[in-house]
C-alpha cells in the first residue's frame, strides 16, 4: 500500500523492491539500476535494512531514507550515522514522507524509488 500511495500522491516511479538484504544489495550494486530514492526499512525477511544503509552509504548520487514502525532515538541514530538523510516511523510519519518526496521533486530530482 505504501507504493501505492507514493504514486498518488507523489511523483514516485518504482523502478524497483526488493524483500531482502541480499536482494537489495545486489539490485543497488547493479549499474543497470538507478534509484535517484531508496526507501530502507530496517526489518526485512532476511539481513537488516541497516546492512542496506551500510553497503550503500558511499553512493552519493542516490538519496537514503529509512522508513520503518521501529524508528527509536537509538535506530534513528543508526540510521543517520550510516547515511540515511531521514529516519521516518511508519505509524506517524507518513506524511513527512510524502512532503519530502515531493521536495525532491520540486527541486528537480525527480524521485525514484527502490524499496
């Protein structure tokens, strides 16, 4: 449903979803694959979102956010220190979400998301 409502309301295209840490690795590291937007949550079927942020932290041109219903003082501090711009809680923050998709739009880097 969250894929869903970011196209509704945003200019999102999908490009990409992956259920595992494996998975996204391997989907960020294929050249093939641009994702201007990566939308991590920290609890996947496999591995952490937390490996994610840390295998793709040194790609510059890709904004790192991680969107999660685990979003603590100590993860949103994780998070950030592994290079996520923004830690948003599922339950109470979808709506700043939804604003800062749209401000990347607005700026002109129009968001591409992989999840």
């Amino acid at each position: 449903s969250l894929i869903a409502t970011l196209q509704e309301l945003t200019p999102v295209a999908v490009v990409g979803v992956a259920a595992d840490e494996q998975a996204a690795l391997q989907w960020l590291s294929d050249p093939m694959h641009e994702a201007s937007l990566v939308i991590v949550d920290i609890f996947l079927r496999s591995g952490s979102g937390l490996g994610v942020l840390r295998a793709a932290r040194n790609t510059p041109k890709r904004h790192m956010v991680v969107l999660s219903n685990y979003a603590t003082a100590d993860i949103r501090s994780t998070c950030l220190a592994l290079g996520a711009e923004h830690v948003f809680d599922k339950s109470t923050e979808i709506d700043a979400l939804i604003l800062y998709c749209q401000t990347l739009a607005a700026t002109g880097k129009r968001p591409v998301l992989a999840s």
